[in-house]
C-alpha cells in the first residue's frame, strides 16, 4: 500500500446486482460498447476481492434499468445489506412505479440504505423530472442523499449533462447529491457547482483512467477535498482499478488529501447518513 493511502480505504462507488442481471449488464457492455468487463464476479466474490485490497466500508448501487424491476432489486439489498458488514447501499426506483414513494419511504427506515441511486444514461429521464421532486423532498425530510449517473461520460443521450443537473440544482441547491464519475465529461462545468450547491459531492470513479483523465488541476481537486469520495465503479471495470488509484497518488498531492479522498469524507458520509 501506498503510504500516502490510509492504511484502510473507502469504496464510495461499488455496483452490486443479482447474478443474472450482472450477466445481463455484462453482456450488453460488449454488445453495445465493445467493452469486456475484466472481473466478471458476483456479488459476494466482489465484497471478498475488495476485501483483499484493502477496502473497509464499502457503498454500492444499483438501478431499475425500466419500471417493474426496482422491487425485487430492493429486495436483494436488502439480503445483502443483512449478511454483510460495513457496507451501505443506494437503492433502486423508478419513478414510473406506482409505488416508487412508499417504497423509497420504507427503504430510508434501513439504518444501512444511504438513499437512492438514479442512473439517467440507462433509465432515461431527466434529473428535473418533475416526478422526482416528491422523491428529493422525501430525501432531504429523512436525511438521505441521491446518487446521480447525470455525466456525458463515457457516452452520453440527451437526459444527461451539466445543463440538465444545473437546472435541478438551481432549483434546489441544498439537496444531498453524489454525482457519479466526477461530473465527467464536463469536469470544470459540474466543479462550478460545488461553491453554490452545499451538499454536493463527487466521486472519483471513471474520471482517472489512463487515458479519460479528469481535467480539473490540482489545485482544484485539493481545494475541493472534503467533497471528494474515492469510488472503483467495481466490478464493472474495463481497465485494472489500481490503475486510477496509481492516477490519482501520481498527482503527488499532500497527505491529507488522499485522507480525506479515500477515507475520512466516506465515513462522514455514512455517518451522517446511516446509522447502522
């Protein structure tokens, strides 16, 4: 281990599904991007590789790809979330779910659920959906937060992108958002955020790959450390996950940067948020 790395890191952007809709997912990466994903692991193989490498509390999503499907991924959350430690979860809704609400109500009662995950580029509406707005109440009423999938990143469709979120977040600029991937692949236009949207956070996922690096410097990543989580996208990976952590210690920055980036910010978080 680095020794610029805690010796215990945090994974802020983990996916976990049932089996078969890892295949699904894993299937449709090739045939729809050429991309083989290179740890083809389900779920309890993936908790036990990272593990391995280190990684102590854990954050994972997964979405409801159409309507329909969100209740039973909830239901295996929450057979993870009951055989697994230090591990916290973003759950899944759809908001064309007739009882997307109620059910989002009862998952925030877990003491292990952190919020909801909504990935636009899959499910295909927009963050200022007008059906989302009973959900971002109910999430600030309960303390919950929102991941978001909203970046053009590594492709986009026209329900991601900084002017769609900014529009949300002009509306409401204190709601609890992650934005996945680092807001790429408008780093700087999602960065502007941060000054004028209090509870925004971003994770690193994706954005230091070789080749697809994040162009915010250095001075901005570290002037922004204490909204910064560090995030695998495991095991949904095309390329070896130690590369981005290589990436990121590359950028040589002072120590209590990679504390706060791999550690600290994720166990406030979960502090804050989950009380089990």
């Amino acid at each position: 281990m680095n020794p610029k790395l805690p010796k215990t890191i945090a994974d802020f952007h983990v996916h976990l599904f049932p089996d078969r809709m890892f295949e699904a997912i894993w299937k449709a990466f090739v045939k729809d991007y050429g991309w083989k994903v290179i740890h083809e692991l389900y779920w309890p193989d993936c908790l036990t590789y990272l593990r391995k490498k280190g990684v102590g509390p854990i954050v994972y999503s997964n979405y409801a790809h159409k309507p329909g499907v969100a209740g039973a991924l909830n239901e295996f959350n929450l057979q993870v979330l009951e055989n697994s430690s230090e591990v916290y979860c973003f759950a899944a809704m759809h908001p064309a779910d007739e009882d997307a609400l109620a059910n989002c109500r009862d998952l925030f009662s877990h003491p292990k659920i952190m919020g909801v995950k909504l990935q636009l580029l899959v499910q295909k509406f927009f963050p200022h959906d007008k059906r989302l707005y009973p959900l971002f109440d109910l999430v600030m009423e309960k303390n919950k937060r929102i991941l978001f999938h909203v970046g053009t990143g590594p492709v986009g469709n026209p329900f991601v992108g900084f002017e769609h979120f900014s529009r949300l977040m002009a509306d409401i600029p204190d709601l609890p958002v992650n934005v996945a991937h680092m807001g790429g692949l408008e780093y700087k236009a999602f960065y502007s955020l941060f000054d004028r949207c209090p509870n925004l956070y971003m994770d690193t996922s994706f954005s230091f790959l070789p080749g697809l690096c994040c162009d915010l410097s250095s001075d901005e990543l570290y002037a922004k450390k204490d909204r910064i989580v560090y995030g695998s996208d495991f095991p949904n990976l095309i390329i070896p996950r130690k590369s981005e952590i290589e990436n990121l210690l590359a950028l040589n920055l002072p120590d209590d940067f990679y504390e706060a980036v791999f550690l600290e910010n994720a166990k406030r978080l979960i502090a804050e948020h989950c009380s089990g």
